[in-house]
C-alpha cells in the first residue's frame, strides 16, 4: 500500500496510487473492488471517526 498522510490528487486512490474514475462516484467504486484499499479506508474511518462527534456521512 501506498499509503500518504496528504491525499493531494482527488482522482489518485491514497491507499494504492491508482488512478479513479472520478474523485467521488470513481473512489467509492474502486474501494468496493480492492479489498487491501477498501480495508485501508476502513482503518482511516475509524481513526477519524474519534476525533468527530457522533457518525458522519461520508
């Protein structure tokens, strides 16, 4: 995994460094067919998830 601290490039997957089809739609679509990013995201969720109040939306 590729992994970064500043995801800079929105239609650049952070976790792997492929490229997205769209920064949204495209992301969403390429974590439910990469099981190592979906599992990374899944990790900065939750590590996001303590510092906000509540659950969020994204």
């Amino acid at each position: 995994m590729a992994a970064t601290t500043t995801w800079t490039d929105p239609i650049t997957c952070p976790f792997c460094g492929g490229e997205l089809a769209s920064p949204g739609a495209g992301f969403m679509d390429h974590i439910d067919e990469n099981g190592d990013c979906e599992t990374e995201f899944e990790r900065w969720r939750q590590n996001l998830a303590s510092d906000l109040t509540g659950e969020w939306s994204g």
